[in-house]
C-alpha cells in the first residue's frame, strides 16, 4: 500500500533582519546549505550554497541575497527542490551566518545585535518553522532547518536551532556535526 504523502517535495527558506543604524557598517546575514551524501551523513558535505549560489545539480539556489536586510518582506530566500536531488543525497542541513568584518575591526557580530531577524522554512504556502534567533542571541551562526531522506526516500524536515561560534567557513564544514 502507497502513502498518500509524497514527503516534501520543495521547500523555501526566506530569511529578514533590520538594517543597521545609520553611520553604522551593514549587517549582511547569509543563508547557507550543504548536502550530505549517505556515506558521510554528519561529516563533509558534498557541496554549500552560499552567496548568490546554487548546487551545481541547479536543486538547492539562492533566489535572492541581500547585504544590508534593506527592503520588504524575506531579504534573502533559498529555494530546495529536494525531490530532484540525486539518491545518493540524504541529509541537506540549512543556517544562517553573519557576515563579518575585517579583523580587528572590532568584535564579531552576534544574531542579539541585529534587530528584528526571522527566518522561515515553508512548503508551498504552508510554514514548517518560523522565529527569530533569540534563542542562540549570542552566536554569529546557526543552523535552521534539517532535511532527511529516509529509505523510501521520502523528505522529512526538523526543526533544528543550533548556535555556533566561529566564522563562515568553519561554520559550513561542521553544520553537519550540529
């Protein structure tokens, strides 16, 4: 017997935040994802999108990228088409980071110095998820949301908020340990 639920077929992460005060340098928050492969499901991903980005198979994209959080609405969204992705991909991990500055330049930014951040993880016009970083205020980086593949191959999403503390590219080789 068939399951009338095909899992979750393409998914849309959007992401917003404030901008900083005037005279201030810009808060430019990122959406990252990386894919994991089953042979190394919480190691090395297989790929990251990122900054204007997309995975090389054109499934996981970076529909729109913001450096200041200027504008209406979601600044940034990813958009995962997960039923294109190819079986051997069975976890896809998405987070956020804050992109700092130059170092030295003071100290590095954390999500309780950006007013008003949001994310949301929707599935057509259905939300999965949505908050705001209150949680991990004190972290520049964080993981979101959670994809799995189980055997049937079918999508499923969690939920999950992890803070990290470090910079983008140590956060994009251990999002999937988080």
């Amino acid at each position: 017997m068939s399951s009338l639920r095909k899992g979750i077929e393409k998914a849309e992460v959007g992401l917003k935040w404030d901008p900083s005060p005037i005279g201030s340098p810009p808060h430019d928050l990122d959406l990252v994802a990386a894919a994991y492969t089953g042979e190394d499901p919480q190691g090395t991903p297989e790929y990251v999108v990122h900054f204007d980005s997309r995975s090389p198979d054109g499934t996981i994209t970076l529909d729109r990228d913001s450096r200041t959080g200027q504008g209406f609405g979601y600044d940034e969204v990813m958009t995962l088409e997960l039923e294109r992705l190819a079986p051997r991909f069975t976890r896809v991990v998405v987070g956020v980071a804050i992109q700092q500055g130059e170092p030295g330049e003071g100290p590095a930014k954390v999500f309780g110095d950006v007013s008003h951040t949001a994310v949301r993880v929707r599935e057509g016009y259905t939300d999965l998820s949505e908050h705001d970083f209150s949680q991990v205020r004190e972290s520049p980086a964080a993981t979101v949301a959670e994809f799995v593949r189980d055997a049937e191959g079918e999508w499923s999403f969690h939920e999950t908020v992890h803070g990290f503390d470090g910079d983008l590219t140590a956060f994009a080789a251990a999002m999937g340990a988080l």
